[in-house]
C-alpha cells in the first residue's frame, strides 16, 4: 500500500504554546505591566541562588527566568535565564 499523503498523516502532539507563554525580556526594557505584581516577586531570592537585589530594585520570576527590575519604573537591569 501507498503511505498516506502528508496531509492526511496524524499531527506530531506538542504542548501549546500560547503567545503569553513566549518571553522575550531585553536588558534596559521596561518589563510588561502584566510581570509587574507581587505574584511574581522573589522575596526570598537566597533559596534561588541569587544575590540581593540593590535598593529600588526586586527580583522577578517569570518561568525559568529572573529578571531584576527598577520597582519605581519597570526597567530590567540583570536577566539570569535557567537559573
């Protein structure tokens, strides 16, 4: 028999990616307002292996990312990706 054509052949199966779950964090740019609650602050960034964040700043985690941001403006001033 003729294998099928390729658009008759079962889909590869891969998680869903939606486009919220996609990050593209630049050093210097304002992290999106929607990263910018406390439900993503590392408040206790020694259990994370990182160093304490200077005054005005915090740290943030958005998936396996860290990112230390300005608290008064947003910027991104360090980004540790897999930490």
């Amino acid at each position: 028999p003729r294998p099928a054509p390729p658009h008759a052949q079962r889909p590869i199966s891969r998680p869903q990616q939606h486009a919220s779950d996609r990050h593209d964090f630049r050093r210097g740019e304002r992290l999106p307002s929607s990263y910018r609650s406390n439900h993503y602050v590392v408040d206790n960034w020694r259990t994370h292996g990182l160093h304490a964040p200077q005054r005005g700043q915090h740290w943030v985690q958005v998936g396996n990312e860290y990112l230390l941001v300005s608290i008064a403006t947003g910027v991104i001033a360090s980004i540790l990706a897999g930490h």
